[in-house]
C-alpha cells in the first residue's frame, strides 16, 4: 500500500522538476487517479478499479504526446485552436459568459490566467473529466443492475479510439460526454428514487450541457421533459416523482426558454434564428465548420423544402450519420477504422434492443428511455453533420449507453455460442447457430 502511494507522488514530482510550467497539468493527472478509490472505494472490485486505470494511462498517454511531441491524427487541429484561443484569452483579451465554444474558449482563458497557459494542462482536463466519468459510469451500472461484464464495459468505454483521441484534447467532447452521463444518471436516479438531491445534480448537468455547445440548447428541454414524464421504474414511485420533477425541471426549462428568447448571452441560438430557417444548423454547430467538399463527406444533403423532402431526406441523413463509410466506400486506414468503428457500433446498438426485449417490465422501461436518449441525440447530431469524420466525434457523446447496454449481452451470446459449439459439435465440424445459441442462453 505505501509503494502505492509513493510511487505515484514520487513520478508527478519527478514529471514536475523535467516540466515545471506544466506543473497544473500533472498534479491533474495524480489527481485523476487519486479519485478513483476516493469517490468508488473497493466495492467495484479490483478488476473495474484496474480496468479504469488502464483505460486512463491510455489517456494521459494520448494527452502527453499531443502535447510534448506531435500533433495526433483526428481533431488536433481544433483543440489546438482552443487552446491558443485560450492562452490569448488569458494574456491579452477580457474573458466573458458565452454559449457554445466560446463558452469553452473562455473557461480555458480562466483557467490559464489562474494557473498559467500550459497545452498540457488543457489536456488534462479533458482527461481530468474522463476520469469522473468513470466513476459515473460505473454508479450508472449499478444502478442498472449490470452485474456481468462490468470490467468489460469499462474497458470498451476507455479504449475506445475515438473517445481516447477526442476525450483527450482540449476539446469539449469529454467534458459533453461527462454532463450528458451525469445528467441521465441523476434523472434515473432520482426517477427511481425519489431523491432530489440527485433531480438537481441531473439538472445542473443538463444546464452545463446546454452551455457548453448550442446544439444541447436544443437538445436538453427534450432531455429535461422526457426525463420527468417517461414512465421509468416501479409505478408507484412514478407518481410522486413526477410532481417533484415537474416543479423543479421548470426552473432550468425556463432558464433556457429565457436565453434562447433573447439574445442577452453571445452565441446562444434564439428562437428567432430557428424559426428563420436556422434550426438545422443550430442543432449542431460543426454543420457550418465543416468542410464541405472533402473526401469524408457522405454526398447526401437535407432537403428542407418541405415535410415529406425533410423526412426521407433526413432519414437518409441519419443512416449515413450512423453507418458511413461503408465497405465500398473504404480507400485508406482512416476509412476502414471509421467503417469498423460503425459495424461495432450497430452490433452494440443491435444487442442493446435484443437486451431490453428480454427485461422485465419495470428494467425494460429503464432500458427504452435509455435507447430513445441515445437514438434521439444520434438524431440531432445527424441533422447537422455532413461527414463521417465529423460523425466520428460525435458518436462518443452518447457511446456509453450502447456499450452498457449492449456489450454483456453481446458477450453472453458469445461465450452462449462457444459453449454451445463445444458441447454439442466436441470435434469442431460445426458450428452451432445463431439461433441456437440465443435460445440456450435464454433458458
């Protein structure tokens, strides 16, 4: 136990003495681990503390050579903008309350002002926020009753390429990532348990989410009312809960109703602007900074010229948002990472269905208002994005809900399958069914 205190302290120490002006950074990087066994203990388990830790070295790891040795493949580019946007917010410009990437641009301003302007420190904050993530997400299975594959989950979660690489910037994808898990873990929580101690955690997260990017102004009164009216959980703590959440969620609905009537707070989206023709592009801001005419657009545009060209060409949309590039479209490395990290993807999402199908009424509620959540802010990133490499980004937002979801089950049909094939075909001359399998894991 000593040498797991010491060695740790005695690494940040060393790292400090070789970079002293990024001193803020490592001590949020001691700090990310310290926090693991603070806020979760030794109730999870050896294998989930450990599977955190890996997962988090990983991060530190991406975060470390973005910044002392070469800008890595995907999003540098952007978080390097926010990072000297930030250094130049903290040296010579005057910081503000802003809605959206400004609001991130700002809150970096005030950060290096505080600690000093430090690439390193910027990202370990995303990791800072990754690591509080964990800690959500392991409360939010427990919640859920994952009792299988639970080290699993978290691997899957942590060594995700995509959230390791964006999670890992100074990019707000971590931070997006955090509050849109906290937020659903505090409605369920305080959904079927009637605490609003855990009600308002829910909506102060929701709140953060909706600063923090202009398309979640959007999002979030769908997020805050679906949470409050959806039947979740037992009956009859259904009834209570929703009088509690119907007085509450009015104080953050009404925030937002307020800034977007106005145009007090710079950058918020108005319902002026929406109702001019601007509600797909509000929805998600990268529709305008994306590059169009790049190799990884999808080819496929949305037609708002009226409701029946807006559906079918909207639907369209989401398919390419959810599954491009396909195989035929793959002609490099980038294109086949993004293609695998689809299929993965639809597997999770598939094996997720298949599990609410088999809960019980009360699970499967919590399960449906899950699936809804994600398909819905799946739905709303669809509308403003036009390429996969955009996509990619976005899809990590809402990645822990498929994987929590959907994985135990996946590998349960799995090891079904194994199980299956050794018992019933020992020689190995053939391979039992899909069919098969899922009725012997059923029984």
């Amino acid at each position: 136990m000593m040498l797991y205190i010491l060695f740790p302290i005695v690494f940040i120490a060393a790292a400090i003495s070789v970079f002293p002006l990024d001193w803020a950074g490592w001590v949020l990087a001691f700090l990310s681990f310290t926090i693991i066994p603070i806020f979760l203990g030794s109730k999870p388990g050896l294998r989930i503390i450990s599977a955190i830790f890996i997962s988090l070295f990983l991060h530190h790891t991406v975060a470390a050579m973005n910044s002392y040795f070469s800008l890595l493949p995907g999003a540098a580019e952007d978080a390097s903008v926010f990072h000297e946007t930030g250094v130049l917010l903290a040296t010579e410009g005057s910081l503000r309350f802003a809605v959206g990437s400004e609001f991130y641009s700002n809150a970096l301003g005030l950060l290096y002002r505080a600690l000093g302007p430090s690439h390193f420190m910027g990202e370990e904050t995303s990791v800072f926020a990754f690591a509080l993530s964990c800690i959500v997400l392991v409360k939010m299975m427990d919640l859920l009753g994952v009792t299988r594959h639970r080290a699993a989950c978290v691997l899957a979660y942590g060594l995700a390429p995509a959230l390791a690489l964006f999670g890992s910037f100074t990019m707000r994808e971590a931070w997006e990532t955090l509050f849109f898990l906290t937020a659903t873990y505090g409605f369920l929580l305080f959904r079927t348990t009637t605490d609003p101690i855990a009600l308002l955690g829910g909506l102060a997260s929701a709140l953060l989410l909706a600063i923090l990017h202009k398309a979640m102004m959007v999002f979030v009164p769908f997020f805050v009312n679906y949470a409050v009216v959806v039947r979740i959980g037992r009956q009859s703590r259904a009834a209570s809960s929703r009088v509690i959440g119907i007085a509450l969620s009015v104080l953050i609905l009404g925030s937002i109703i307020t800034v977007m009537s106005t145009e007090l707070i710079p950058g918020a989206p108005t319902f002026a602007s929406m109702a001019s023709g601007d509600a797909m592009e509000s929805a998600a801001t990268y529709r305008e900074r994306s590059l169009k005419g790049a190799r990884a657009e999808y080819g496929v545009s949305l037609d708002r010229s009226s409701p029946v060209s807006l559906a079918i060409t909207g639907a369209t949309v989401f398919v390419y948002y959810m599954m491009a590039p396909f195989p035929w479209q793959v002609h490099n490395a980038f294109d086949a990472f993004a293609c695998v990290d689809a299929i993965v993807r639809a597997v999770l999402i598939l094996c997720s269905v298949l599990a609410w199908r088999r809960m019980k009424a009360h699970d499967s509620r919590v399960y449906g208002y899950l699936i809804t959540l994600y398909l819905a802010l799946s739905l709303l990133w669809a509308m403003g994005t036009i390429n996969y490499g955009t996509a990619i980004r976005h899809h990590v937002i809402g990645l822990w809900i498929p994987i929590v979801l959907g994985l135990p089950y996946l590998l349960d049909l799995l090891t079904s399958v194994r199980r299956r094939k050794a018992t019933r075909y020992p020689d190995g001359l053939q391979a039992a069914t899909i069919p098969e399998a899922r009725s012997a894991w059923n029984s």
